[in-house]
C-alpha cells in the first residue's frame, strides 16, 4: 500500500450522492504454513491506515492460536480453519475484519516499505 490521496467511494440515493473516504485497511493472508511469520507485513503495519492483520492458517497441523500478537502498533490476529481453502481463508478474514479496506496477499509476499 502506497501513502498518497485517501481512497473515496460514492453511494447515490433519492435523496442524492454521498462521498465517503475510507480511512483504514486490514490485511489477509491465507496460510497453508503451518507457522506463518507475520514480521515480514512490518512494512504494511507501520502505515498509520493499517488498522489489523489476520492469519488465516489452513494447515492440518496447525495448533488453533488464541491471542493478539502486535506488529508496530498493528495487532495480529491468528484464525485456524480445519480444512484447506482459499476462498474460505480469505471469506474468514473479510468476516472478523473491521476495516474499510480488505486486502489479501499470498503468504509469499514481503510487501515494500513504500
């Protein structure tokens, strides 16, 4: 995610148009690792926007996690889900996060600083 202009949506009804600005993005990562390092998103959890990161671990050996681990000052939320998934890994995350930006990433990417 670059710094640049707020990223805005309008919604339109009888009574006219609204512009809202999103303020907050979450990050998603579907895992099949069974011990997923999210110190590698660091550079995403310093962007004052980024509100949340969630693990989603799709490994049948995985131990369910319970916790909040904190990157910077973006906490980490870990989730294991009993059967592999993509769509349900990604759907998990979408569910239980605040923000109003979702992004996912494969469990390869180490995203740039900017």
């Amino acid at each position: 995610c670059r710094h640049g202009p707020p990223i805005s949506s309008t919604s339109c009804s009888a009574g006219g148009c609204e512009v809202t600005t999103a303020r907050t993005f979450a990050v998603v990562v579907p895992t099949l690792q069974q011990a997923y390092d999210p110190a590698r998103l660091a550079p995403l959890a310093a962007a004052p926007e980024c509100t949340e990161i969630s693990v989603v671990s799709q490994h049948p050996l995985s131990e369910a996690q319970s916790g909040i681990e904190t990157i910077v000052s973006t906490p980490v939320r870990r989730f294991t889900l009993p059967t592999k998934g993509t769509s349900k890994a990604r759907n998990v995350g979408l569910d239980r996060s605040q923000a109003d930006i979702v992004v996912f990433l494969d469990d390869d990417v180490v995203p740039h600083p900017d």
